[in-house]
C-alpha cells in the first residue's frame, strides 16, 4: 500500500470516529432531552390528576357539608316542631284541667290576731304653772 493510501485510509477512520462519537453525543443529548420531556409530563400529568382529585375531593366536601348542613336543619325544625307540640299539649291539658276542677272556695280575708298598733306620740306637754 502507498502511503497515500494509508494516510487515506487513517483519515478516514478517524473522520468515521468522529461522526460516530458525533452521532453518540447526538442521540445521548435527544435521550437525555426526551428523558426531561418525559419526566416534564408526568410532573404535568400528575399535577393534573392531582387539581382533578383534589376538585373531586373539594367537591365531595361541599355535597357533604351541604349534607350536614340540611340534617342539621332538619333536627333543629323537629325540635321545634316537638317542643310546639308539647306546648300545645300542655296548654290544651291545662285548659282541661281548668274546665273539670272544681271552683276553689272564696277565700276570706287573713284574720289578724292583734289591732294595728297605735302610732306612738310622746305625751303632751304641760305649759309651766305661774308661780305665785
């Protein structure tokens, strides 16, 4: 072989070194870069069904409060539903009572045991007699 040839041949391995180490760093580089893109998206996808759980979550607390609230309100109007009703029951008894009871005697007025006492007043004085 000539030395041409072999200088030939030599540049020609290392151009194809190159363009081999090239095309590795090439496709490492869009490796790594769809490595990010993929991790970027399952961030993405996560923060996303994570605001959707987190809305479903929201919404479920809100059906439930509301729950809470309408029971609640339910037993605070049976309450008072109740105590309207014993109110009235008792009144309608008090008025049957009032209707079957016998009338009460006239009463008479205390008897007192002792007059009133009399106001006290000093004795009356006496103008002095002249002496004589």
């Amino acid at each position: 072989m000539t030395a041409r040839r072999e200088k030939q041949m030599r540049d020609d391995q290392a151009l194809a070194q190159q363009l081999a180490q090239q095309q590795q760093e090439e496709l490492q580089r869009a490796l790594a870069e769809q490595r990010q893109q993929q991790q970027e998206e399952q961030t993405k996808q996560q923060e996303h069904l994570s605001r959707e759980a987190n809305g479903k979550q929201q919404e479920r607390i809100a059906v439930l409060e509301q729950q809470v609230f309408h029971f609640q309100k339910q037993q605070q109007q049976q309450q008072q539903q109740q105590q309207q009703q014993q109110q009235q029951e008792q009144q309608q008894q008090q008025q049957q009572d009032a209707k079957t009871a016998t009338p009460p005697e006239p009463r008479l007025p205390p008897r007192r045991l002792l007059p009133p006492p009399e106001p006290q007043m000093p004795p009356p004085r006496r103008p002095p007699e002249p002496r004589g």
